[in-house]
C-alpha cells in the first residue's frame, strides 16, 4: 500500500464506502453505473493516474469535465460532510480495489 495507508483505513473506507454518496454514481460495488460514472474497481484509470494522491484528490475536488462519462462528479461527490479521514479511508479502500496483487 502507499505510505500512511494501512489496513485499518481500507476496511474503513470498504465500510464508509456503500454509505455514500459515491455508490449511487458508482454502483454499491464501484464497479461502475453505464452512462452515468466510471468503475473504480478495475486498474483502467480515465482522469487521474491511480495513485493514491490522485484519488484523495479527486474525491476533495471533484471531476468537473470528465473525459467519458457524462456526469460531472462534484467534490466530495457532493457530500460536503465528508470529513478529510473519511476521504482518506474511502481513498485507500478504492486504491486497494483497483490495485489487486
């Protein structure tokens, strides 16, 4: 995993994840919704490169134009609640998903 991403953050963010709002553009696994946003569970990155930075990062800020799908993801996929643990925690969860060994 990446520096400061441990085991606990991942089972955090595997449990965080189905409670919000990132599961109704993404589907409850994050394998995706066709036509609405991208799967998060495969290795195919479309507007970051997959790093962990990148994920935190997108989740704080959003994907205003995205390169395929037609549904601009506002930040915190507009939950504004989400605290900066808890985006950290989803990120790990979805780096460990789409970097399976």
């Amino acid at each position: 995993p990446p520096a400061g991403v441990t085991a606990e953050m991942v089972q955090a963010g595997q449990t965080l994840y189905p409670t919000t709002v990132c599961a109704a553009c993404h589907g409850p696994q994050a394998g995706g919704v066709p036509g609405m946003a991208p799967s998060l569970a495969d290795a195919t990155w479309i507007n970051i490169d997959g790093s962990y930075e990148s994920i935190v990062k997108t989740i704080n800020e959003g994907v205003a134009k995205p390169k395929e799908h037609p549904t601009p993801m506002p930040p915190k996929g507009g939950n504004a609640g989400l605290t900066d643990q808890q985006v950290k925690e989803l990120a790990a969860y979805l780096f460990a998903l789409s970097h399976k060994a």
